[in-house]
C-alpha cells in the first residue's frame, strides 16, 4: 500500500493549518511543501535554529505563543460562532 500525504491535503480546507518546522531541519522541505499544496487558511512557522527532532523534546524551543495564537485565532473564532 502507497500513501502520499499531499493527495487531498487541499479537501481538509477551511479548516486552518499550522505547519511549524525548525529552520535548520532536514525535513523542512517536507513541511514547506505541504504548505504549499494546502488551501487557506495555512501558515507556516519555522523556529529559528531547530532541527528536526529539537522539537520533539527541547521544550524550551516549541512556540508556545506561536500555538497559543494560532488556536485563538482560528479555533475561538469557531467556537464563538457555533455558540452563536
């Protein structure tokens, strides 16, 4: 079995995207990609000095403000309006 995870990633829209990578990560290439295959809304964070896998446990570096802001944003922006 093949699975290419770009082949609908344009159907998970609008719901928003946030890709974060690490700006030195040997990966970033993939994450780049697929901002550019996703639909709106999307952004894409790259931490400054990270490689692939400092993200996964050097806490120090995750952006938290990054995912705090992002989540209000799109996510109290839904919340508010299914309330409503």
């Amino acid at each position: 079995m093949t699975f290419y995870p770009f082949n609908d990633i344009e159907t998970i829209s609008p719901r928003p995207m946030l890709f974060i990578t690490g700006t030195e990560a040997h990966s970033r290439e993939f994450s780049e990609d697929a901002y550019k295959h996703a639909a709106e809304p999307k952004e894409l964070y790259g931490v400054p000095g990270a490689g692939h896998v400092d993200l996964y446990d050097r806490v120090a570096l995750i952006p938290w403000a990054k995912l705090t802001t992002f989540f209000n944003e799109h996510l109290g922006q839904r919340a508010t309006a299914a309330a409503g």
